[in-house]
C-alpha cells in the first residue's frame, strides 16, 4: 500500500492528498468543501484536543459552548470585523421546506423567510460579546476566561483536506479583563501555550511573532501568531491570539464599574487553532512511506506483531506477549496486539508503517526460544534484536527518544532551509527554499508589492528580532529590523 503514495520530490501536494487517503485519515465529503475526518484521523485530533483542553485548564480557562447560528446585524456592529469576514459568510435565510407540488422534490418554502438572515458562524467574536454584556457588570467579575470547542464555516472556494475546508474543527478561547495590560499578557500567555503544544506535542518547532498590519486578525488590534515550516519550504500559521482592545466591548456595550467606581469598557482577546494543525503534523514529519507521528499524538504507539507457522506457536506467542500488552497499558502505553490472520505479517509491517506507528515489535519461533523480541522505529526505520527482559521500561525511554528526535530533525530542516538576504535578487532565488529573513521597511505597500512579485508574504515580526538598521530588501528604504517571508499555505 505505502508503495501506492507519490514520492514528495515528485509531487509534494498529490503526496499530501494521497497520504491522507491511504493512512485513512479523512476523505471528501459529498457536501463542496468539507471534509469526512475518519476514526483514525479523529483520534489523532483527539489527543491534540485533550492536550490542549488540560493546558488551557491549567491556565485558568474554562469551557463553554455557544450558538452556530449569528444574527446578521451582529456582523454588522465592528466594521473591520465584518468586512474581513464578509466574503465567507454562509446565510440561512428561510426555516421551513416543502414538497414541490410538481412531485420534483422538496422546495424552498418561501413563506417561511426569516426577518432577519442567520449567519452560520465563521469565528464567535458577535455572539460571544452580546452575552458578555448580560455576565460582566463589575470588575470582581473579571477576568472572564472562556474557551469552546466547536466547528465553524468558511465558504472556501478552494479547499484541501485538514488545511482548507469549508467546515472545520477548532477551539476559540474569548477573555475580557479590566485593563488592557491583563487582556495583552493574556494574548501572549495563550501563543505560549500553543508554542508549547506544537513544539512538545507535535514535535513541529515554530517562530512566535507579531503579524503585521496587513494581516491582523479583523477587528483586532494586534495578532501574535506561531509560524511553521513545512517540508517543502513553505509555511504554515499554526495558532493566532488576538489582542482585541476594547473593539468588541464598544461594538455590543459590554461595561463594567471599575475599582474607582466608574464605567469603562472591559478589554478582550481571542485566540484558536483547528484542524489545520492535522495538517501541519503529516506534512511536517511524514515521507514517502507513509505518516510519521510523534508518539505523544500516536493512536498507537506501539504494535506487536506474531510471526508463526502453527496454531501452537501462535498460542505460545501470545501467552507471552499478552501480559505484556497489559504491562505497557498500566504504564501508559497504548498499544496493540494484531494477532489476526486475515493478512500475513509483511502486509502488517507495511500498513503500520503507512499509519505512522512509532514501534513496532514481531515475535517469532526463535524469539521464543532465545528470550528475545525485534524492534523497529518507524522515524529512524531502523531494527534491532533485543532482550524480551525489562522491554517495558526500553519502549517507555525509545519513545521520548523517538519524540526528540522527530522534533530535532524537523528544527535542524528548518534551520537549513532559512537564509538572510540583502538584495532583492537574492530574496526571489532563495524564497523558493524556505523561509528568508530580509529587511523591510513597515509600509504595507512594500508588503504588498513584494507578495505581488514573488507571492511571499510576511509570515511574522519575530519576537526575537535583533535590532539591526538596515535598508529594505525591496523598496531601499531605512528598516529596523529583519522580518520573516515565506510562501505559504
């Protein structure tokens, strides 16, 4: 099966599309742009989303759920907010069908129009604000930490599975504080937590920074955002946090009599990542064989496979690794035990492989007989014959090593695909690779001209510029400091 994947260098996007097919990740809906995430795909997200919720719990933040459904007017309340919005919109504007009284099937029901148009939602900003008004009165009742998991949509017009769609998964967390200090150490507390998860979890390293004006969140006065790069040089934004100001507080009157006793508008931020983070995951690690999971967001970390030629071998086999399966279970493995005969142990190795299996161990006669089991490491592809004696605590240290490693090798492909240069000429020959730190000189015409003519955009404002007077790679002009470029998905 693993043979049936087009190879990256050959074609990086069919790869992708193939590799979710036949890692039976996700698949097409028959609904235009939205996607059918299967069982072993979910149960990756599932993981990322446990991750999260315990971290976001940690950090004080609770958990609540809010209506699909965005009354029109509502957009229309933060001018920037709908005008970035306005375009992917999705409008219920009738409640009820009928049957077609020519028999055809069933019809709009024009009666039923509703008085005013149903927004399903793109991002919760509206109607999370409209109930804040009725929950925050007094500065004891803030800080307000709310997070919800729920689907959004976006009507795509070109999609691709986990990274584009229609219709996706994400978290949106949405706090209100007193002042504007707490609503900005909030922002960038919450990237941190997403830095953290991608860097210890997805094993992807990241760039934290700031996006520029151009590409703020609509409605936001600030976006931190966190950059990652994929293995074909390009980036992907795989978490924002927006500072919002008191945009939204004014926009549905959402006040709150201060320590001084007197009004003022409560300051928010929000901030979320989705689905796409699937997408960052396979195409930061995997290769022409199939996934590569780290064993943090592994379904299955480790799969035991018999090789036998009798029902009686297979019965000594079994009575060996059995109580070794629920060894690794009790010390937070999760692993299986395929002792099925519908197919022969090399189709297993290959199939586990296609699904990214951190490790996998076989078990035949003479393993039997010598005390011993063979190891394989799905990132390193490499095996090895080793002692069955202490093999618990072996898998538990070989999948924090799996882990780092993945991450290291990601960081050192990074690291290798992202130059400095100081002349145009050099960016549009190097902005092919990777990622290109290059001076620019803040205006968005310049930002605007350089994705015209090389459609690269600046990917963030890094937290750890170094202040360094330069001119601007494209316009000449003073700048200040080095910023991130990069196609991007």
């Amino acid at each position: 099966m693993a043979k049936a994947i087009p190879s990256r260098s050959e074609n990086y996007s069919e790869w992708y599309n193939e590799l979710i097919k036949k890692a039976d990740l996700a698949e097409n809906s028959a609904v235009r742009g939205c996607m059918v995430i299967k069982p072993y795909g979910f149960s990756i997200w599932e993981k990322m989303q446990r991750a999260l919720d315990d971290m976001f719990k940690e950090t004080g933040h609770t958990n609540a759920y809010f209506p699909l459904f965005i009354p029109k007017s509502y957009l229309s309340k933060e001018a920037s907010h709908v005008e970035g919005f306005a375009k992917e919109c999705a409008v219920v504007t009738h409640y009820r069908l009928k049957n077609a009284e020519d028999g055809s099937g069933v019809i709009v029901d024009p009666e039923a129009k509703l008085e005013e148009e149903l927004i399903v939602r793109p991002t919760s900003e509206t109607v999370i604000w409209s109930t804040y008004k009725n929950w925050i009165q007094s500065y004891r009742d803030l800080p307000l930490l709310i997070n919800q998991w729920a689907n959004v949509v976006r009507w795509e017009m070109r999609t691709r599975i986990f990274l584009r769609t229609a219709e996706f998964l994400w978290q949106e967390g949405h706090t209100a504080h007193a002042t504007a200090e707490e609503a900005q150490a909030e922002t960038r507390q919450m990237l941190d937590v997403y830095a953290q998860f991608a860097e210890e979890w997805m094993a992807v390293p990241v760039i934290k920074g700031s996006k520029t004006p151009n590409e703020r969140f609509a409605g936001a006065e600030d976006t931190l955002c966190i950059e990652a790069m994929m293995q074909d040089g390009k980036a992907l934004q795989a978490g924002t946090s927006h500072f919002l100001g008191q945009n939204f507080a004014k926009a549905f009157d959402v006040q709150f009599l201060n320590k001084q006793n007197q009004l003022d508008y409560v300051w928010g931020t929000s901030w979320g990542v989705s689905t796409r983070l699937m997408g960052a995951l396979i195409m930061a690690h995997s290769d022409d064989d199939g996934l590569v999971l780290p064993p943090k967001l592994a379904p299955i970390q480790v799969v035991i496979v018999p090789i036998y030629r009798t029902e009686e071998q297979l019965e000594q086999i079994s009575a060996k690794i059995k109580p070794f399966v629920q060894e690794l279970r009790k010390a937070g493995v999760s692993v299986k035990y395929d002792d099925s005969d519908a197919n022969k142990p090399g189709w297993k190795f290959a199939e586990y492989e296609l699904r990214g299996v951190p490790i996998r161990l076989a078990m035949g006669g003479r393993d039997l007989e010598n005390g011993t089991v063979e190891i394989a490491r799905r990132d390193l592809k490499t095996k090895e014959t080793v002692p069955f004696y202490g093999l618990t605590e072996r898998i538990k240290a070989l999948l924090e090593d799996i882990q780092q490693t993945i991450y290291n090798k990601a960081k050192a492909f990074r690291e290798e695909h992202t130059v400095t240069v100081d002349t145009f000429e050099e960016f549009q020959t190097q902005i092919e690779n990777g990622f290109v730190l290059a001076h620019w000189d803040g205006t968005s015409e310049t930002e605007e001209a350089i994705k015209e003519a090389t459609k690269a955009t600046i990917r963030c404002i890094p937290f750890d510029q170094k202040p360094e007077e330069g001119v601007c790679v494209y316009s000449g002009k003073p700048s200040k400091g080095r910023v991130v470029f990069a196609r991007a998905y």
